[in-house]
C-alpha cells in the first residue's frame, strides 16, 4: 500500500470522528443533562463547540501555508482527542462546556486540513470522488451516530460517547506519519491582532444566533467587524491575505458558496420537523428522508473533476444554481401536495446540486488561488461556508416561528430560501470559466 493511500485512510478517519460527534452529542445529550445536572446551561454544550470550531478554521488555513499541514491536522487531531479524554471525565455542566472547547479547538481544524492536503496530493479528476466519499461518510455517521449513541448511554455509559475517539485519534495520528510534505513553506509574520479582532467579531454574531435577545450582540459584533477592516487596512501583512480578494476567481466562489449556503442548504434541517408535525410521521420515515440529499450529494460530486475539465467552472455553477431554484420552486409551490416519493426526488436532485456546487466550491478555491496561500484559500471558504449555513438556519427557525402555522412557517421559508437562490445565479455567472485564464495554476495539474 503507498503513502498515500495510508494518508487517505488517515484523513477518513479523521473525517469520521468529527463526523460522528456531531450526531452522538445529539442522541445522548439528554442523558448527560440528567447525570451532571446544569439543564440551563445545556445549548452552551453544541454553543461552545460551534463558536471554537468555526472561528479557529482561517487561522489553521494560515497556519498551514506556514508550517505545512501534517503538523497542524495531527495537532488539530490530538487536540480533539485529548479534549474528548477530559470531556469523558467530566464531573459538572462547567467543565463539560470548557473541555468541549477543547474537543471544537482541534475539530476547527481536522476537515478543513484534511481537505487542504487532498488538494495537495490528488488531482482534480480525483478530488470529486474523494470528496464523494468524505460526504459518504457524514451520510453514514448521521444513520449510525444516533444508533452508537443510544448504545453507549443504554449498556455503558454516557461517557463512552467521548472516550470511543481515543482509539479512533490515534489510529489516525498513526496513518498520518509515513506522509512526507513535498511543498517549501514560507514562515511569514501572523497579524494575531487581526486574528483576535476577527475571532471577537464572529463569536459576537454567531452568539446572536443562539440567544434571544441579539441586538447587542449583533451591534458588537458589526462594529468589533469594523474595527477589524479598519486594522487590516495598515497592516503590512493581514491576517487575511488581499490577494484573497483581489483574486477574481477565489472572491466570486467565496461570495457564491456563502449565499447559497445562506438559501437552500439550511431547509433540509427542517423538513423532518415539517413531516412529523405537519404530516404527523413517523420519526424513522421523517428522518430517512435525509438520506435523499446524501445519496443526491454523492453523484454530484464524483464526476465534479472531470466535468471541471471538460466544461470549466462557471458553466457548472450555473447550471448547479438553476436546477437548485427549479427544485426549490417546486417545494415552495406544491410543498403541501408532495407525496413523500415525489419529496424524496426533490430532495435527492437538491442533494445532487449541494454535492457537486461544494466539491467545485473546494475545488477552486484552491486551483484559483497561489501555491503559497492554497491553506487559507481553502479554509476560508470553509469558514463562509460555515457562517452562511449557521446564519441561513437561524432565519430560517426565526421565519418558522412567526409563521401562523407550521405549514406557513414552512413556506416562508421556501420563499426566503429562493429569493436568495436566484441571487446565487446571477452570482454564477461572475465565476471564471477556467483557472488559466487568471494566469494561475493549470487546470490540467
């Protein structure tokens, strides 16, 4: 077996950690609140995670162009690890919230990273099938997470949810070894300042999605963002790279990938609410809906290299949008009149658009961007990714809530979802056709 193919089976497993603690947490929370007491603090346990985990992705992408990315992902993986340790000891709601920001330290950087290295080994016709079976992955942890959880809280104990990724981290620390970094980095200097002012303002906004009163927060969050633009204007070397921006390509699929996160993405977290309220289903058969977008998402995103090749990124983006706002269309239209196969179609033709628009979305922005900031390229766009999808749902559950009914709520939400998707399309046709024609990497790398 090559290097590489160790390296493969490293970063799948790393994937699958952070995979299946998202969907563990879910099932055995409950059980955790009863046995440590603490019920008000109790949306602090995923709040904590979120806040680490998405604010730290830029500066592991930073640090990656720095000091390569093997160290960081087995930093990032050990970090998480020795978190899930603590997480598992844990003896109060206090001390299970703080050392979950240990466990979203080093997951803030485990998939981005291993993304980053996928772009650095493999070509573009291989990256659609890899990430294809990243996404298998997460597909698959969300039918077995719920499953393992419910094993761990009802014949062992609730503190095996944690300590199942000792084992696991450490198998994949072992896989990362025998990788050897061809690439020279350059140490450059770190704008910490920039960091602190960009980790404050995002932490400020994404509170406002957990809390009731947000005003506050929002308005801190706005201005602590100000002051971030303000500073990184005088910076001689920005936290955020300006190339970042001046770069056609990388700022028109950044922009892209962050409204369309914002739109359609975010209503499939609400279509088994809609089901089990609105149709009074089953939670299995509500659930399992879900694995429409997965297997969508996969056929989507296997062929993504090789259609990049043969027909260039914007045609995709385009096609990817419209065929989105069709189908979000028709779930605005007739969501109340779909039998639950037809919904399933929709769905899976959705799922198809998410998993090709993503893998071309990882894609570029890392052929669009220089050698010597692919890391933050990559991570960035991760990030967005991450706001948008964070941002999207919280609207959407707020348009939910003042809907008269459920059903109203529902539609209103298709509504707010495909206003957006048709800015997504005018969007994608701002997206350069080809990577060469930006005097870049070659698209035949």
């Amino acid at each position: 077996m090559s290097k590489n193919k160790y390296v493969f089976i490293g970063l799948v497993i790393t994937t699958l950690i952070s995979a299946l603690d998202t969907n563990i947490m879910q099932t055995a929370s409950p059980t955790i609140v009863n046995q440590l007491g603490g019920l008000e603090l109790f949306s602090w346990i995923f709040v904590i995670y979120m806040l680490v985990s998405t604010i730290t992705v830029p500066l592991y992408g930073k640090l990656s162009d720095m000091y390569g990315r093997k160290k960081l992902l087995i930093i990032a993986v050990t970090l998480f690890t020795i978190g899930s340790i603590l997480c598992g000891l844990a003896n109060s709601m206090v001390m299970l919230i703080i050392f979950r920001g240990i466990q979203g330290l080093g997951a803030g950087g485990m998939i981005p990273l291993s993304m980053i290295i996928v772009g650095d080994l493999f070509t573009i016709e291989k990256r659609g099938k890899i990430q294809a079976v990243f996404s298998g992955i997460w597909a698959l942890s969300s039918i077995i997470g719920p499953i393992l959880g419910s094993f761990f809280v009802e014949t062992l104990t609730w503190r095996w949810i944690f300590f199942i990724n000792i084992p696991i981290g450490i198998a994949s620390v072992l896989c990362l070894i025998p990788y050897k970094e061809e690439t020279v980095y350059k140490k450059t200097h770190i704008d910490y300042k920039g960091f602190f002012l960009f980790g404050i303002s995002i932490t400020l906004l994404l509170l406002s999605t957990s809390l009731s009163n947000p005003t506050w927060y929002i308005i801190s969050g706005v201005i602590a963002l100000i002051l971030f633009v303000l500073v990184e204007r005088k910076e001689q070397h920005p936290f955020l790279p300006v190339s970042l921006f001046k770069n056609k390509g990388l700022l028109s699929t950044n922009l892209f990938m962050l409204v369309y996160c914002l739109s359609f993405y975010g209503t499939s977290n609400f279509i088994p609410l809609y089901l089990q309220e609105g149709s009074q289903m089953s939670i299995y058969k509500s659930g399992l809906i879900l694995l429409s977008i997965a297997i969508g998402w996969m056929f989507g995103s296997i062929p993504a290299g090789k259609w990049i090749i043969r027909f260039g990124y914007k045609v995709l983006f385009i096609i990817g949008s419209i065929i989105t706002t069709l189908s979000g269309l028709i779930l605005y239209l007739f969501i109340q009149d779909i039998a639950y196969i037809g919904l399933f179609l929709i769905l899976t033709m959705q799922g198809f658009c998410f998993g090709l628009l993503f893998a071309l979305g990882t894609i570029a922005s890392q052929e669009f961007a220089e050698p010597s900031i692919k890391g933050m390229s990559t991570s960035l766009q991760m990030f967005l990714r991450n706001i948008g999808t964070s941002i999207g749902v919280t609207i959407m559950g707020v348009i939910i809530n003042y809907g008269a009914t459920l059903a109203v709520g529902m539609k209103n939400v298709f509504f707010y979802a495909l206003i957006l998707s048709f800015l997504t399309i005018f969007l994608s046709f701002r997206i350069p056709e080809r990577t060469a024609q930006l005097g870049e990497t070659s698209i035949t790398k």
